[in-house]
C-alpha cells in the first residue's frame, strides 16, 4: 500500500468519533480504486460499511454512508449498489432531513441521473 493510501488510512483509524472513523475511509477507498487496488478497496469498503452502524445520530450516519457509497461509485457498480443497500438499511425509515437526502442523490447515482463526487 503506497503511503497516501497508508496516511489516509492511519486518519481514518485516528477518527475522534464514529463518523470520522468511518466518513475519512472513503478516502482511502476512492485511492485504492484510482490505483487499481480493487481488493483493497472492497475490503476497505466492507469495514467501513460495518462501522457506519456505530455513527450516530443518524443523519451523521446517513453523511458517513453517502461518501461510502460515492467512493464505491469508483471501484465499481457492484460495489456502489451495495453500499446504497447498507444506505437504505440504515436510513430508509429515518425522517432527518439529511437520511432522505442521502437516500435521493444516491438513487441518482445509481440510476445514472447525478454524478458520484469525485475525491480528486
């Protein structure tokens, strides 16, 4: 793993608090994807996607689960399209204003009507 991958990483683990611990990894996913690392980036992505259960409060979660599922968007749609699962899971019966948001750009995401953020 190259060293702005490794720094990215160590950011995310150093997180003050669940969101930070999880939201910095799509950092480190979206670089592991723009190098080819595909492996790396998947099990990045499962780990942060496992973690995004411990952010609170939800509309915290709902930004946390977003970035993920934009630095998926790079790895590939298999992987966007699951952590939009996790998204809908997670935020689907939640009334912040930020989980509805979430759940509508990452629909447009996925259907090809907006873009994914680049990281870049």
């Amino acid at each position: 793993m190259n060293r702005l991958v490794q720094g990215q990483a160590r950011a995310a683990a150093e997180g003050p608090d669940a969101y930070c611990r999880t939201a910095v990894r799509a950092w480190e996913i979206a670089t592991l994807a723009a190098v080819g690392a595909r492996t790396q980036a998947l099990d990045a992505l499962q780990a942060a996607l496992a973690s995004s259960f411990d952010v609170t409060p939800a509309g915290s979660r709902a930004e946390a689960l977003m970035l993920l599922l934009q630095a998926a968007s790079h790895i590939d749609a298999q992987a966007r399209d699951e952590a939009y699962e996790v998204l809908k899971q997670a935020c689907g019966k939640d009334t912040h204003w930020r989980s509805k948001r979430a759940l509508r750009d990452a629909e447009q995401i996925c259907t090809g009507q907006m873009p994914a953020r680049s990281f870049f």
